[in-house]
C-alpha cells in the first residue's frame, strides 16, 4: 500500500513539474540560414503593427557570428510615440553585440542587424 501511494506521489508530481516546464517552452518562430556571408547585414521584417502607445515587446534573438567566433544573445525593447521609436534598448547576454537599426515599413516593424 505504501508503494503504490509513493508511486502515485511520484507521478503526480512529475506531472507537474512537466506542466510547469512546457510553460516556458516558445516555438522556433524564425530560423535564418545562409550559405555565404550578408554583406549589409540581415533584415527582419515582422507583423508587429507601427502603431503609437499599442504596445511594448521584448524581442530575443539568439545565435552566433562565425566571423567574430562569438555567441549573440540579444533582447530588443522599443515603445512607439508620436509616430517615433522612444526608449528603444537593446541588452546583450552574448560575446558580441551588433548594431540594430528600427525602421517602419508599410506600417510594420522591421530592424536590421548589422553584423
């Protein structure tokens, strides 16, 4: 009796536990493979509306630089106002940081990185 109370313990907290990690768990939205090197960087276009006071996303791009042998780990915020990026920010966790530039395209966001 006591082993199969012990057992079902186990399980149910496993369950959980999985519950709780799968929570965490973002799909791959954007995979991006070049044979070759960019020669002006790389453009991001997205469907995030250009649209003042709507929202503020924190955007993580992740991956890595074969010229500078480093990982890039980068997190983007930006808030638009007054038709404006304002207090755009970007933090890096990575060995090298390229330069983003934000630009509005056709009403979407798009940003470029230049690596």
């Amino acid at each position: 009796m006591k082993r199969t109370i012990f057992t079902i313990v186990v399980l149910l907290n496993v369950c959980i536990v999985t519950s709780f990690l799968s929570a965490q768990n973002y799909p791959n939205i954007v995979n991006y493979y070049i044979n070759g090197n960019p020669t002006y960087g790389v453009k991001i276009k997205t469907n995030l509306p250009f649209a003042n006071g709507t929202h503020m996303p924190t955007i993580t791009i992740t991956g890595y630089s074969y010229g500078y042998t480093s990982p890039i780990s980068l997190t983007l915020i930006y808030y638009i106002w007054s038709d404006a990026f304002y207090q755009s920010k970007i933090s890096s966790s990575g060995n090298y940081t390229p330069r983003i530039l934000l630009s509005n395209e056709n009403g979407k966001l798009s940003f470029l990185l230049m690596i």
